[in-house]
C-alpha cells in the first residue's frame, strides 16, 4: 500500500512493516509543493537500514504537480527539474524503482505531448547517474491524458535514449477505464497480448492494484476497494492467479474509509490470491 512519511521518511518503512506489507509506496518529500528539503547522508542511511531489516521493496512516487507533457514552459521546466531531483532522491534512499505519470497535453495535440515527454525523460536520465529504474505509469483515458493506450506508451519508449533505465507500472484501475478488458480469461489474455506486443511483457515492474468506480472504458480515474467496484472479486481472482501478475510487486492505491481501511484490503488481495 501507499504509507505516509509523516514525521520522518523512514517512518514510511516502520508504518509498512506494521501494516503487514512486503511491498510498499511512499513519496520522498510533499506531494502537493514544488519545494523541498534536501536529503542527508544520515536520512538515507537510516531509510536503507531498516529497509535491509525488514526486507520491505520500497517504491516511490512522484509529486502531484509536476506535468511532462505540459505546452506550458515554466511547468514543463518545473516538471523536468523535479523529475531529475526525484531520481537522485531514490538513488540517495536506495528505492529500486520511481513511478512516474506522463502528464496532460492541456490541448495541443497527443504528439506534442508525447514529444515533451519523451524529452523530458531524457534530460532527467541524463542529468541523474542513479540507478533507480523510472516506471511509466498507464493512465486511465481521462480528456487529454498521455499515456492511456498501449501505442502511445511503446512510441514514447520508442523515442527514449536510455531505454534499459525505463520499466512500466501497470495501473488496473486505469487500464480497464482505458477500455482494456480484465475481468475475464479471455480478455485478461488479450490484454496482456497486447501490451506484449506494443511495450514487451519484460518492461512490467510495478502493478498498482486498484479497483474502479468507473465501468470498462469510462476514462474515470476513481480508485475503489479491491472486489468492490467493476472488475470485482472475480476480476481481481484471476489478475492475481495469472502468472504475469502473480510474479510482481503489488501497490494498493485504495480508499480508506468505513468500508475498509489499507489492512483490509491487504488481507483481501492474500484471500483472493490464496
């Protein structure tokens, strides 16, 4: 699950334990502000040691502000810096992989958008030597979102200079209000053919399992409990009995509410997983 960093970053890492995770997402800093505080020798230090410990797979998350496929200049400057900053972070903190949205053209056209992400991943690879791996994340169709199909993730890895720096993290919440199908056997199977064919099964890092508020190609990007929304339990049984999934790190994105909380919905991924 996603965990706060309220107080101290490596309190991230004590709530996930608590939590009963293996795998965990956080960010690094405030995710609603483009200012930060720099990181210590002695921050990173103490974030890697309880990580080694407690043998948690940390993930981090960029901030909400930053948009790389922004027209506007000064955002898409922002954005790029921030990006490049966020990398050096996770190197700094020892986090394997950063998840990343590709942003919103805000009108200009899906190319133009495409082209100043793609842009925008290369100045930051090139400006950070940290070996964390950026993940590309799906995105669920919403009106001018880069990202939402298949094609247009393979084009934009198409055009990156340092491609074996660059994995996936697959949203389900997002591919199915995207229109890509998960609930049956047969459309699980191919949904799968098809990210295989335009971006490579190998690229899959991360999945964020979320459910959805939204039904099969919605482009809404509500997240709801796991087995509570469309794709529902018997979605969400074969996702985690199919051997693509199965074999990878799980992040819930999921409400917290009088439904469920993040414990909740741990222990009904094991159940369905079981």
């Amino acid at each position: 699950m996603h965990v706060s960093i309220a107080g101290s970053l490596d309190l991230a890492v004590d709530r996930a334990k608590d939590a009963g995770c293996d795998v965990f997402q956080q960010f690094t800093r405030n995710p609603r502000g483009w200012g930060y505080k720099p990181l210590s020798d002695d921050d990173g230090a103490l974030y890697k040691k309880k990580c080694a410990t407690t043998g948690l797979l940390p993930v981090d998350h960029m901030p909400y502000l930053p948009n790389l496929a922004s027209p506007k200049p000064e955002i898409y400057e922002k954005s790029v810096q921030t990006l490049t900053a966020e990398l050096d972070r996770c190197g700094c903190l020892g986090i394997p992989y950063l998840v990343t949205h590709l942003g919103h053209h805000l009108g200009d056209g899906m190319a133009g958008g495409r082209a100043r992400v793609i842009k925008a991943v290369n100045l930051a690879l090139e400006s950070s030597d940290a070996k964390t791996m950026l993940l590309l994340e799906n995105t669920a169709g919403e009106k001018n979102s880069v990202g939402s199909s298949f094609e247009h993730i393979g084009a934009i890895l198409a055009g990156l200079s340092q491609p074996e720096r660059i994995g996936i993290c697959f949203d389900t919440c997002h591919a199915f209000a995207a229109g890509y199908e998960l609930r049956t056997e047969e459309g699980l199977a191919a949904t799968l053919a098809q990210f295989d064919e335009q971006v490579g099964l190998s690229r899959l890092k991360v999945i964020h399992l979320n459910d959805t508020k939204g039904d099969l190609g919605s482009g809404l990007d509500r997240h709801e409990h796991i087995g509570m929304g469309f794709i529902g339990e018997d979605g969400f049984r074969r996702i985690l009995h199919n051997p693509v999934f199965a074999r990878l790190p799980l992040v819930c994105e999921t409400p917290v509410d009088e439904r469920r909380d993040d414990r909740g919905n741990i222990r009904k991924v094991r159940e369905l997983a079981a």
